[in-house]
C-alpha cells in the first residue's frame, strides 16, 4: 500500500506545525517564569523611625614613599625590558629619563604590521 506524496506532505506539515507550537509555548513559559524571578527574595522595605548619618570616612594622608616605590618598580621593569630586547644584561644600561608620549611607536609599528597581513 503506497501513500500519495501530498497525504505525505500534509502530515509532514502537520507534524511541523506541532513541533513549533510546542516550542513557542515553552518559550513563552520560560520566558513567563523568568519575569516571576524578579519578585522571589525581594523583602518588603521596612518603614524607619529615623535616618542614621552613615559615618564620615576617615581620610587618609597620601604617602609618597609608595608612588616612589611604584616608580622605582616601573623602572626596573622598564629596565628589564629594554635589556631583554637588546641582548644585554641591565647593568649596562642607565635610565635617564622616562615619558609618555601621545602616541607611541610600538601602536604606530602594530597598526602597520596588522594593515600588511589584511588579505
């Protein structure tokens, strides 16, 4: 006993129509329990006979043994650096000073390298 292709087809629709009722209804579930979840653990707020001041922070003085120790340690990692790059050992070399420029060469050396690789 063979079937025609269009009760096949039409029960192949059905069938698909199903499947996607069911799902659209359990995502209109889910999306109903996850708009529930913002009333679970919230309290009531409590009435308060009157306001507390929250204390006042204490200040504490800013130490300039720390910013000297931060750049003491940049230094020395910038120092590092320069010396691992070069092949040499950090004795040899002397940091005479250091600034921060707008824009730095190793940005301007990347977007050169990035734009030579781009197909």
């Amino acid at each position: 006993m063979e079937l025609k292709l269009s009760t096949v087809m039409f029960e192949g629709l059905g069938t698909t129509i199903i499947g996607m009722a069911i799902v659209f209804a359990t995502l209109a579930l889910i999306a109903f329990v996850i708009s529930l979840l913002k009333y679970i653990g919230k309290e009531k707020p409590k009435k308060q006979e009157k306001a507390v001041e929250p204390p006042k922070p204490v200040e504490e003085p800013i130490l300039e043994t720390e910013t000297v120790e931060d750049d003491l340690a940049l230094i020395a990692v910038i120092t590092a650096s320069i010396a691992a790059s070069l092949g040499t050992s950090a004795d040899k070399l002397r940091v005479v000073s250091i600034r921060k420029e707008k824009s730095s060469s190793w940005i301007n050396a990347s977007r050169r390298e990035q734009q030579r690789h781009i197909y």
